[in-house]
C-alpha cells in the first residue's frame, strides 16, 4: 500500500492561489472544487481582499486545509495573487478565481504532465462555461499557443486551465501589478519569450460567466490594457495596419479552429 508521503512525492507541489473579494455567494464552491481534488501535494493559498460579505466565514471553514489565507485590503487582483504566489514554495504555480471551478482530476493530470515532461514550462487546457448557477453553457475548446494571434486578438488562452513552473515565473517577473485586467496575457506573452506553451485537449476548469463578471464590467479598460502591451510588442501601427492585422488574425483564428474541431463537442 502506497503511503501519503510516497504518493506526494511522486507528484510535484503545486501552489494554486484563490483571489477573492466579495464573492461569497461563489467562494464555497470554488474551494470545495480544489480540496476534492485529491492532488497529493497540494500548496492552497486563499487571499481575500477584506470582503464585507460571508467570504471569510466560508474561509474559516477550511483554514486547516488551507496552507495559508489572509483577509485585508488590497491592490486589486494582480496584487492580491502576487501576495500569493510570493509566500508559494510549489514547483508548479496557478491560479483560480474566486467564482471558477476546476474539473475533477484536474490537478492529478497537470502534476503528472509536469513530473513526466521535466522540459516542460507551461501547460494549458481547455475549459467549460457556466452561468451563475452553475449550468454548463459552452465546452470551450481552444488551439495550440500562436504568439501572433494572441497579440492581435482577445485573450483565448484559458487562465485557470493553465499551469506553469514557478522558476519560469519568477524569472519573467510574475505578474505585473498594475494590470487589473489583462495581466494573464500579458505574462504569457512574456513566458513566449523564453520558452514553449504547451496544449493539451482536456477540460481543466469551467469559467463562470454572468454580467458581473470583471471582464465584463471593465470590458473598457480591459481593452486599454491590451492595446498598451500591443503598442510593447508591435510597436506604433496605423489605424489602417492595425485593422488589417486584427482582421487577418481573425480570419486565421477561425480557420484553426474550425480546422482543430474546436467549434464540435
């Protein structure tokens, strides 16, 4: 019979981070989703932002599981995961938002990935949308990393279904605290910079989408963001080249898609 301690050891330590503020009426279930995994070297960090809600007697619930969690004022969700990632001690680092669930088993296949791909940086799958309440709208399938595409289209690449080594982390800086929105793209486009991001064809998570939603609400700023690192990595582009590159990027986006069978079940 194989022992707690050996079964960790077989697999690397994973250090995931759960931001958090105010979103009680999700937070349960979003812990309950990590917890239940069974992953056996498990690092949980849960960082509130001073919610005024249940959030931190849903915390309290699960302290003794938790490797550490601290309710205060923040900076916002870039600052609040890097307080996190910063007390992580894992190999493998990720993150998973407060109203987002990772899929059963999930863990077990990223630590395995990693133990059995030591050249590998970065991984990530794919995921599943739901509502409010849970219910499954969309199987959400997305295709291998394409530095140019994720330049001169939206963010496809799903964040709680990607993994990545907490040495490639620290030496790209981690995430950039002034970013509210796309601070998620902006530090893969800086992991491309020195290493490969890989894809694999499985369901990792299911990201909650409803209109409250951060991206949603700061959809504005969000694209603020995103034409700031653009301008970074693209440099100054006429209104004429920069639609005709987005137009394009388009164009080939859905062919991959349709050409991978992301758009069938």
């Amino acid at each position: 019979m194989v022992s707690d301690e050996t079964a960790a050891q077989a697999y690397p330590q994973i250090t995931l981070v759960t931001c958090s503020y105010n979103q009680g009426q999700f937070l349960e279930e979003t812990i309950q989703s990590v917890l239940n995994q069974g992953y056996p070297n498990l690092e949980y960090i849960v960082i509130d932002g001073g919610s005024r809600d249940n959030s931190v007697e849903i915390i309290r619930r699960y302290e003794k599981q938790l490797a550490y969690w601290v309710s205060e004022p923040d900076g916002g969700q870039s600052d609040a995961l890097c307080k996190g990632f910063d007390r992580g001690t894992g190999e493998i680092f990720g993150w998973l938002c407060s109203d987002d669930l990772l899929e059963p088993g999930a863990l077990l296949e990223v630590g395995q990935l990693f133990a059995d791909n030591p050249e590998m940086d970065v991984v990530f799958g794919d995921t599943i949308f739901i509502d409010a309440k849970s219910n499954v709208t969309r199987r959400y399938k997305v295709f291998p990393f394409h530095r140019w595409l994720l330049l001169n289209t939206a963010n496809y690449i799903p964040q709680p279904s990607t993994f990545w080594r907490a040495k490639l982390y620290r030496a790209v800086g981690g995430l950039d605290r002034s970013r509210q929105v796309c601070m998620d793209p902006e530090m893969f486009l800086r992991f491309s910079e020195v290493t490969r991001l890989h894809h694999v064809r499985r369901y990792w998570s299911r990201i909650r989408i409803y209109p409250e939603i951060k991206s949603v609400r700061l959809r504005k700023d969000g694209w603020v963001e995103h034409k700031k690192w653009e301008r970074k990595y693209l440099g100054d582009r006429s209104p004429i080249h920069r639609f005709v590159s987005r137009s394009t990027a388009k164009v080939i986006r859905i062919g991959y898609k349709v050409g991978l069978g992301c758009y069938w079940p």
